[in-house]
C-alpha cells in the first residue's frame, strides 16, 4: 500500500449525532482513499457502521456486504459476515465514556463502471458484564453498486456518537 497521503476533508462533532458525512471528496484524482474514523466517546453502546454517498444521496439500501473478524482480548476470535445490509455494518463498536478508532482504505469509489470495495481495521474498548474487553477487528466489504460514489457517512442508529472526526485522505 502506497503511504503518501493527501488530506481531502474531514467532518467533526462535538456533541451527540447519528452520523457524520464528508461529501465531495472521492473524485477521479485518486483510485484508493484513507477514511480515519475517530470516536472520542458515545452516550452508550454503539454499533457504527458506514454508508456512501452518491449523487442521490446516502445510499441507505441493500447494496453493502461486509466480513469481519472479530478479535476481542477476552474470548476467542470469531468471524462473521452479511449480505444484503444498508451499511457496512459493525467496523466500529464500542460503549460508554471510550471511543474507538477505524481506518479503512476505500477502492474505485468514483468509478462509474466499477463496485466501490473496502478493507477496514478497528480498536475500541467495550465492558459486557463488568468485564473491560479490548475489541478489535478487520474486514473487507463491498457495495455492490457500480456507480460514482462522491462521499462518505459514518452512521449509528441513535444519537450516540460524541467528538468524533471522520477524515479522508488520497493515497497517492
């Protein structure tokens, strides 16, 4: 992977949403992007997943496919993987006052005639039955939609998400 990169745009919240869009920011100037997601805190257990933006807006259909493996310090490794979902679903989840961090490399997103592919990384902290769990994971994913993608969501279903910072970046 190339390791020169240029900063396009990022969004920030400081106070609780359900989601945060960088739009305008996949163009044919680059065929791979970095998307940093950086959740500071969340009100309450969250499971965040991500939507792409096209020229008709966040596209909350089926088109998404995701599989993950799921890597938690307090039990074995497990993977999973769905089909048919309106998001890549759980390339972040974390609970409480701790946040989390996800990076994902975005492939061919403005390419019309191509699927727009992922493959993602995350670490968050999460406490089920007062036992603190580190949770990390990789995934790929696909949209199976071949059509120009021009930006990027961060989405969790309740107002739940706190100081956070979704960047993008070209990969030269």
């Amino acid at each position: 992977m190339a390791t020169n990169l240029e900063f396009i745009k990022s969004a920030t919240s400081t106070s609780a949403t359900s989601s945060l869009q960088v739009t305008d920011c996949f163009s044919d100037k680059y065929d791979v992007y970095k998307v940093i997601l950086e959740l500071g805190s969340v009100t309450s257990e969250a499971s965040i997943g991500t939507r792409l933006i096209d020229s008709g807006g966040v596209d909350s259909t089926a088109n998404y496919d995701v599989a993950i493996l799921q890597m938690k310090s307090t039990s074995s490794f497990s993977e999973s993987s769905t089909t048919g979902n309106t998001r890549w679903d759980s390339v972040l989840y974390t609970e409480g006052t701790v946040g989390g961090f996800h990076i994902m490399y975005v492939f061919n997103p403005y390419d019309s005639s191509s699927y727009t592919f992922c493959e993602f990384q995350k670490n968050s902290h999460y406490l089920a039955s007062s036992t603190s769990t580190m949770y990390g994971g990789k995934g790929i994913g696909v949209h199976k939609v071949a059509e120009q993608i021009t930006g990027i969501s961060a989405y969790q279903a309740s107002t739940r998400l706190e100081n956070a910072t979704l960047a993008v970046y070209g990969v030269k």
